[in-house]
C-alpha cells in the first residue's frame, strides 16, 4: 500500500523518445562559394540525410556557436540544396556549418558539415610588350626572307619580305612566319585576350599586309586570324576568349605572318589578357 502511494506521489516516468538512426548526412560539395558559382567554385551544395528509419523530420543548418541559420523540412525528401543563405535569406559568415538531423524533438548522433566561403572574383589586367625578335620558332620559305632589323631600322624589328628570292606564289616557297609566346600570371579564370602589332608595310610594298593569330591549345590549331593594314602604327589583334588560350603551363602562344608578296616591317607586340583572381575575404 505504501509503494502504490508513493507511486502516485512520485508519478511514471516516461520512456525518452529515440533519436533517429541517421547513418550518414552527405554534402555533394564540401565548399561553397555564394558569390562566385561556377563550376569550379560552386555556389550552391545538395544535402542528402541516409537513416535506416523514415522518421527524420527536420534538418537544421548551426553556426559555429551551435546555433540554427537555417531549417528544412524533410518530412517529404531526405535532400535539400543549400546556397549559403539563412532563414531571412541573408548570406551567412564564412565558417564551417553542422548539419543536423531531427525526427521531431530528438537530434541524430551522426552530422555533416559544410563549408561557406565568401571570397570573391577580382578582375585584373595583365598587359606587356614583346619583340619579335624573342620568338619562339620561324620559318622562312625558300623565295622569302626574314629580316633583323627590318629595313626601318627599329630595335628588335623583324622584316617580313615575302618573294624577295624567287616569285614562286605558293604558301611553302612565300611564306615568312614567327611563333610567339608569352607567359601570364595565374589566374582562377582567363576572360579573354588580344595581341596587337606595332608595324607597318615596307616602303618597298607600301600596299602589304601582314597578319596575325592564336593558337587554340585545346582545338590544336590556329585561330582569330585578323590582318594588319599597311599604315605605320598599332593594328589590334582580335579579342578572343582567353580560356582555350592560355595552356595549362600559363604560355599563350601567336604567329606572325607575311606570303604572296607582301611585306611588312614589325616593332613590337603587345599583349593584353584580362583575368580574375579569388579574393582574399
């Protein structure tokens, strides 16, 4: 009789709810970068909650200070994306976050975390000038010749003189052609590129052009062919995206050309690559 009062006084206590049986909760990336999204630096992740029971409710998203920024509903998916954005859909401080998983009250054992960085894409210019006398391979056809310097006396000139030798008019016997390269800073992403020439026809052929293009590393071959005019001055290259460009040595790479009797007389080069850079926030 005592133990049956002191059973109402005391009362039963009741059985503590389970947590759920999470086995894993996955991030497909372990950083994201919210203001930068690309595909190396995506901007968003997809969290995946694996538990052996189907009562995981809730999933929630804790600062360093194990406090909530975000709160999913799971109760139809055990996935959700996440792009770095709390519950008013401001952007979080950089750091690492917990992921957490409920069935209602109860917090899984097993977490996952992800992390968000801030940084961003900065802009920059890369500009320098070359002479052609630095190139990196030429080739003179049979009937041309290459002259140093040009017959304009510029320092570190190249003549260009198609069919000084012989009048045959085929590219192999006229050509008269110098590679290029140039190295370029690192970069997260090249934007684009342009090689401009300083020069002009020979006094000789005042009509003559010459011309200029790329090499395309991925498509091995050459590409954005542009002219030069026979005035003396710069004559821009073609802007052309930088990313098949520049190889994965950092080299960019142009050839220089004159055939079919021009010729053209070459001061300098000069190259501009716009690239951007991860900032350091």
């Amino acid at each position: 009789m005592v133990a049956a009062v002191l059973a109402t006084l005391v009362g039963v206590v009741p059985a503590q709810a389970a947590p759920p049986d999470v086995t894993a909760i996955t991030s497909s990336n372990a950083t994201i970068y919210p203001n930068i999204r690309t595909a190396k630096r995506p901007g968003t992740t997809t969290i995946t909650v694996v538990s052996n029971t189907d009562d995981v409710s809730s999933l929630e998203i804790r600062d360093a200070a194990d406090t909530p920024v975000r709160t999913f509903d799971l109760s139809e998916s055990d996935t959700v994306a996440w792009g770095g954005r709390d519950t008013a859909g401001n952007l979080v401080p950089a750091g690492t976050y917990t992921l957490v998983a409920f069935n209602g009250t109860e917090a899984a054992t097993v977490t996952g975390t992800v992390t968000v960085s801030l940084q961003r894409l900065v802009r920059k210019t890369y500009t320098v000038r070359v002479l052609p006398t630095s190139q990196y391979w030429k080739y003179v056809g049979k009937c041309s010749t290459l002259r140093k310097p040009s017959r304009r006396g510029w320092a570190g000139s190249y003549g260009y003189y198609a069919n000084t030798r012989c009048a045959t008019q085929t590219w192999d016997a006229s050509a008269v052609i110098t590679v290029h390269l140039v190295r370029v800073p690192r970069a997260e992403r090249y934007v684009d590129a342009r090689v401009d020439t300083y020069g002009g026809a020979a006094k000789a052929k005042p009509r003559s052009r010459g011309g200029i293009e790329y090499w395309n590393e991925p498509g091995q071959k050459w590409t954005a062919f542009r002219y030069t005019a026979s005035n003396v001055g710069w004559h821009n290259g073609a802007t052309a995206g930088a990313a098949g460009l520049v190889d994965g040595e950092r080299y960019l790479a142009w050839r220089y050309m004159a055939a079919y009797k021009s010729q053209y007389d070459v001061a300098k080069f000069r190259i501009t690559v716009h690239y951007d850079v991860l900032s350091a926030s």
